[in-house]
C-alpha cells in the first residue's frame, strides 16, 4: 500500500482541500496521514525535507503536490 502524507496548517483553504483529498484517495490504495503543522510544529522540518514549499500539500511517493495556495511555509514556521 502506498503512503501518502496531508500536510496543512488549518486555514480554510487547507481544510476544504484535506476534506477532498480523504474523500477521493482510495484507501484500499493509499494509507493517508494528515498532519497539522500548526498544531505539530515538530513536523516542519519533516515537511521541508519532503519538499513541501507551501501549505497544503501531498507527499505520495517523495513526490510533493502543492495544492491551491493557503500559506507558504515560511509563514508557517513564522506563525
């Protein structure tokens, strides 16, 4: 099963985008984890690692999808 990762920092741009991303990814395909940046600041530098520039974002396969645009990351980690 591929692992895919949600990242977001809860603004509604994120939200309304984490409820499309559970909602259409097959779960039979893809075990999604949702982490919330601004809740698990610990996880930032995970995120940045990844390759994830802003906010939200899916990491499926080292691969980054910027998705819309709710914050960068930077603005993040400043938050």
């Amino acid at each position: 099963m591929a692992k895919a990762v949600f990242y977001h920092a809860g603004c509604p741009v994120c939200v309304d985008a984490e409820q499309a991303v559970l909602e259409y990814l097959d779960k039979a395909k893809v075990d999604t984890e949702v982490v919330h940046l601004g809740s698990d600041r610990s996880r930032i530098a995970e995120a940045e690692q990844a390759g994830v520039k802003s906010v939200p974002a899916l990491v499926v396969g080292g691969n980054v999808y910027h998705i819309n645009f709710g914050a960068s990351l930077e603005d993040v980690k400043n938050g």
